[in-house]
C-alpha cells in the first residue's frame, strides 16, 4: 500500500476543491495514483471535482508573434513569477516568438541554434538563454513553440502572459479576434463534437459510468429500487452528449453573447475557423513543492553536526 502523504492529499485538494477527507480516502483507494484519485472524486462528487483541475503552478511566459501570412507561438517556462516580469526574459522570449514565425524551425534544438544577439549575448537565441541564466541566476528553458502557416489567415489573442491562442481562419478578423479570446476563456478541446478525441470521449463515458455505478449503490443501502439498465444506458450517455457539447467550440455559448452559440456567431460574420492552438502555461508540469519544515530540520541537524 502506497503511503498517502499530506502533500499528497494537498495536491489532490488543489486540483479538486474536494473536501480534505474526501481526497485522502480517493488516494487511498487509488493507491497514491493521483490521476486516479482525481477520477473516483469526480465519481463520488460530481463536476465540482474537475472545477480548479486547470490551476497551473509552474511558471513561464506564452507568446504570440505574427507577421503576414505566417506566424508563431512560444511557451518559455522559468523557476518563480518574479522572472516572468523581467524585461529580459520578456524579451527574450517575444524574440522567440519572432524568430519561429520567420524561420520556422523544425523544432526546439533549431529554434536555440537560431542567430540571435541580446543584453551582450549570442550570437544564437540559446547562447543569450544560457547567458540570461547566469545573469538572472534561475534557470529557463524553451518548452514549445508552433509554426502557423498556409492554412488560411493567422489571429492571435494573449490573456496577460500566462494564455495564449492562435486561430487559423477565413472571414472577418474582428470575428476570429473575438473566437481566440472565447477560446483563451472557455478552453474547448474541438472545433466540433466530431472532432474531441476518442481518449477524453471514452474517460468521460467512464466517470459517467462510475457515477451511475455510485447512484445504484446509494439506492440499494437505502433500500430502494435501483433504475433499469436502459435507463441507465440513457444516462450515461446524455452525461457524454453534455460533454461533448461543453467542450466542442461550436456548441459553446459564445463569451461576448451567450444567447449564442460561438457556432452561429461566426456563420452571422461569415468566417470559418480552420483550426486552433491554445497554450496555458505550466500546463501538464509537475511543479516541485517544497517541504519547509523538513528543510528547516535539516538545516537545524547539520548546524549541529558542524558544531
């Protein structure tokens, strides 16, 4: 049996918002399998579990450059939010952004190698990195970047420096202006229903399947009858329908007019969205979390040992 540690059951709360108890018991079911846990909660709890699992603790910068027909985004990712507001940084990481759309490079390696010249360093985009490092003194590094190009015309929409969004469209610029803030807020995973993939369609049939599951045990502890299969069936997947239609941009209420859907928005402008690229950043990272009270110990323990 794994051991669930505070830290542990601290992490799941944060993703969560489920009660302490909650995420301890989830853990230990799951055997210290953090994603795991997240599932049973959402389970046991419903949505609300899933609500703050978009919370990001590593830190870094998106940006976002376009110019002409072609274009780029970049995450960079540093130790502490201090550095995210250092003019360098920012620099350095807006030059990147710049150099991906112009040269378009085959990936992280050939976007550092780029020629690039910056607070008495270079001559590439990687020396002025490693030379900022020394300068800062924390580290950063490139995480990602995406080419844009050829697929019709290029909007960009940057949510401070944490979100960033990238649409290819054909249309009204106002109109796919307006769609790549909607997507900086409302997150959705698909243009359509049609094109969420297979692997979040079939997790999310799973926890509707777990909630139904949970429901009939709830029933028959309480002595009642428990609803029949079709009904069941029914249920399961309206819940994934649901889900479809909360994560597909289409279907989504639109931000500035939720009376419509983004959808018949962008048919009233005459604009089609071709395609969409959204980064958030950390997202995905595992963020060290220090324990200060065992640091402090240790401190303590080798004062002493050195006296």
């Amino acid at each position: 049996m794994a051991a669930i540690t505070a830290s542990m059951v601290g992490e799941l709360r944060a993703k969560t918002d489920a009660p302490m108890m909650e995420c301890k018991k989830a853990l230990t079911e799951a055997e210290g399998n953090m994603e795991k846990a997240e599932e049973l909660l959402r389970i046991k709890l419903g949505n609300k579990a899933g609500k703050a699992s978009g919370r990001i603790t590593a830190e870094g910068v998106v940006t976002a450059y376009v110019g002409g027909d072609a274009g780029a985004m970049v995450e960079i990712n540093c130790e502490t939010d201090f550095v995210t507001k250092n003019d360098s940084f920012l620099a350095l990481a807006n030059a990147a952004a710049k150099l991906a759309a112009q040269n378009n490079p085959a990936d992280i390696a050939a976007l550092g190698a780029l020629p690039y010249e910056q607070d008495g360093f270079g001559p590439t985009l990687e020396d002025v990195r490693k030379g900022l490092i020394g300068k800062i003194g924390e580290n950063m590094s490139f995480r990602r970047f995406k080419h844009f190009a050829g697929n019709g015309k290029i909007a960009s929409y940057l949510h401070g420096t944490r979100i960033g969004v990238v649409v290819e469209f054909e249309g009204d610029d106002a109109a796919a202006k307006d769609v790549a803030m909607h997507i900086a807020a409302m997150k959705p995973v698909a243009i359509s229903s049609a094109e969420v993939p297979a692997d979040l369609i079939e997790k999310e049939r799973a926890v509707a399947a777990g909630k139904a599951e949970e429901d009939r045990k709830v029933a028959e502890a309480a002595g009642k009858q428990p609803q029949p299969a079709e009904i069941v069936a029914k249920r399961i997947e309206g819940g994934v329908q649901k889900y479809l239609k909360e994560v597909s941009l289409h279907n989504q209420p639109f931000v500035k007019n939720d009376k419509q859907t983004v959808e018949a928005m962008l048919k009233a402008a005459g604009t089609s969205i071709k395609s969409f690229t959204l980064y958030v950043v950390g997202e995905g990272i595992e963020k060290k979390v220090d324990d200060f009270a065992a640091e402090v110990a240790a401190q303590v323990a080798a004062a002493k040992a050195a006296a």
